[in-house]
C-alpha cells in the first residue's frame, strides 16, 4: 500500500467494463472525477456471463480481505442475452439463471461490509443492424436482439428491487438519446 488507504471502487462485469478505459469511457471518466479520493479497481472480462462471475466470487471479493470495497458496480447480461448457440457453447445463460446469479452476486457483495454499496447495471439495447453486419463463420450464429436484452434488463431491474441493489437501467437510459445506435457503442 502507498500512503493512506483510499476508498476501493470495483467495477466487475464483462466487456463494457473491461473496455470502460477504452476512447474515454465511463471508467476512465470515474477515475478522473475520483483521483487522488478513491482507487478505481478494474475487473472486468471480455465474454463472461453472470455463471462465470458466481464461479468466482469468492477469489474477486474475498470475506475475509483487510479492506473491503466501499462501492462495487456490477455489469452482466449482455452476454448472458445472447441466444442459445447450437453447439451448446457460447455465453447464453437462461433468463431464469442468470436472474438467480444476480441474486447471488448481490448477496455476497452485500455480506463483505454493512456499508458497502452496490450499482448493477442492466443490459443495454444493441444496434442490432451493425451486430448483423459484423457477423461471421462462428459469431454468426449468437443471436443479439433487443427484445432479449429488453428481457435481461427487466430482470436485472426485478433482482434490484428484490435485494435492495440500486440499478441503472440502461436499457431504457440509451434509448433516452434520438442517435443512440451510434453514439452509445465502439
């Protein structure tokens, strides 16, 4: 540790937080606001789904860990949403697994410290024309469509208000801005 311990912000998820630092995301927008007041912790994973998150729990945010985060912001479903691929392989998790691993994230977080606070944020929509032009040989089979993000963000919004979680609908948020198609995604 140098000097002082600071407040500990996580952001755990997929790709939106893996790549929050990417072109002046929101990451590197929350480290900015919060320099010098609160270490921003990055762990965020290219292609995980909310059954991988659960898988490890306990090795992100350990019990017994000498400081604890004060704020944790947590993003899964995008992937999640994605149709079933027919291999079996693929991110999709089933809405109703995915709605019970949220619920488990929420409760661990929830058990690390009596001040802790917890952000989700729900799945946003997708510009579903770029994604079918970007489509090839293996990808080209996951179907991405906003009526399942729809769906995945209602539950992330339900398990929100189950366990006392605050979540950004972002779903709703994007769709908020006449050009979001373009100016919400890389």
């Amino acid at each position: 540790m140098v000097g002082t311990p600071r407040p500990q912000f996580v952001l755990f998820g997929s790709s939106i937080v893996q790549l929050s630092y990417s072109n002046g995301g929101w990451g590197a927008i929350l480290s900015d606001i919060y320099a010098r007041k609160a270490d921003i912790l990055l762990r965020g994973y290219y292609g995980w789904n909310s059954r991988r998150a659960v898988q490890v729990l306990d090795q992100v945010f350990p019990k017994d860990a000498s400081v604890q985060p004060s704020l944790v912001v947590v993003y899964f479903g995008g992937n999640d949403s994605m149709g079933p691929h027919s291999s079996g392989l693929g991110p999709h998790v089933p809405l109703p697994e995915y709605k019970e691993n949220m619920r488990k994230i929420a409760k661990h977080l929830q058990s690390l410290s009596d001040s802790i606070r917890i952000i989700f944020l729900s799945s946003p929509p997708v510009n579903e024309e770029k994604i079918r032009g970007n489509a090839s040989g293996f990808f080209s089979e996951l179907v991405r469509t906003n009526e399942l993000c729809r769906q995945y963000s209602e539950g992330c919004i339900e398990v929100g208000k189950e366990t006392g979680v605050k979540v950004i609908d972002l779903f709703t948020a994007f769709q908020n801005r006449d050009d979001w198609m373009n100016a919400c995604f890389t």
